[in-house]
C-alpha cells in the first residue's frame, strides 16, 4: 500500500521532529509549565497540541492501519512524560506493517466529537485529514515553544532532511 508506506515515513519522521523539539524543551530548562501555553485564549495548550497529535497517528493506525488501540486521554504533566509518550507512539509506528492497511478505496466513517461526520476511503482519511490535522498540531507545538523562548529554527523542524544532504564540495 503505498499511501500506508508514505504515512508510516511521515508518522516516524514528524514524531521524531516533536520528540526533539520537546527533548530541547528540557535542554534549555524551560519549566513544565509551559504545557499551559497558547498564543491566543481561544486555542489548546501547547499539552494538548502535543496529545492531538499524536493521536492523529493513533487514529491513523486504528481507523486504518488494523490496529486497536487507546486514543491518548490523560493530561500529560511534564515534557519528559510527553516525550514517553512520543517513544510509546513512534515504536508502534516502526512496528506498523503498511501491507496490513486497509486498501486505499475502502471507506472510512468518521463522526468527530460535535457530531459532525465525515465518509472517505481510506486514502483519503490519511491524506485529507489525519495528515493536515498531524502537521498542523505540530506546528502549533513549534510555535508555541518557539514562543516561549525556545531557540529553534526550521531545521528543528525537519531534521529528516539530513539525510538527503550533500557534502559541499572543496
């Protein structure tokens, strides 16, 4: 399944991407409370930024991916405690065999918590939703950390990229 096999690369890169910006979080000595930050009243924390995020991927794996496991509920407390969870997350990524997804045109039925719903094939739900939902929520936790004072730049962001970097010739 290709579109299982690019999400399942996606799903471990931008993980890695929120472990280490959470992991300079710590290194700079930022104070747990910072997971109460947001930019504006009306949006999540910087906590549950994290949290939806990584349920993105939980739902991924559940809605498509033949898995059945928990959505992230409780509140976490401290970085060190949302970077386990990033661990927990990314190690059943790594463990996902994209063979076992649903075929791309099998349909998804997703009704979100206000009631609204949505029906897509499988393709779609990982393309049109899980994956603008994903970036965004990450996103929104390298605002929110840069914000309060985080040195981070855009390599912080995509540090997968190094991978496809060229030596500079001499």
């Amino acid at each position: 399944m290709a579109y299982a096999r690019s999400a399942l690369t996606i799903f471990h890169d931008m993980l890695g991407t929120l472990d280490r910006l959470l992991h300079k979080a710590e290194e700079a000595g930022l104070a747990d409370d910072v997971l109460a930050a947001k930019l504006t009243d009306d949006m999540f924390p910087l906590e549950l930024q994290i949290r939806v995020a990584i349920n993105q991927v939980l739902l991924a794996l559940n809605q498509v991916g033949g898995l059945a496991v928990s959505l992230e509920e409780a509140v976490y407390r401290s970085l060190a405690q949302a970077r386990e969870r990033v661990a927990v997350v990314r190690a059943l990524v790594e463990r996902a065999n994209g063979d076992d997804w649903a075929a791309a045109d099998s349909t998804v039925d997703l009704t979100l918590p206000n009631g609204v719903r949505f029906l897509m094939s499988s393709e779609e739900d990982i393309r049109d939703w899980i994956m603008p939902n994903f970036y965004f929520h990450i996103t929104m936790v390298y605002a929110l950390l840069r914000n309060a004072g985080l040195a981070i730049g855009k390599m912080d962001f995509i540090p997968h990229m190094d991978r496809y970097k060229v030596p500079v010739a001499e």
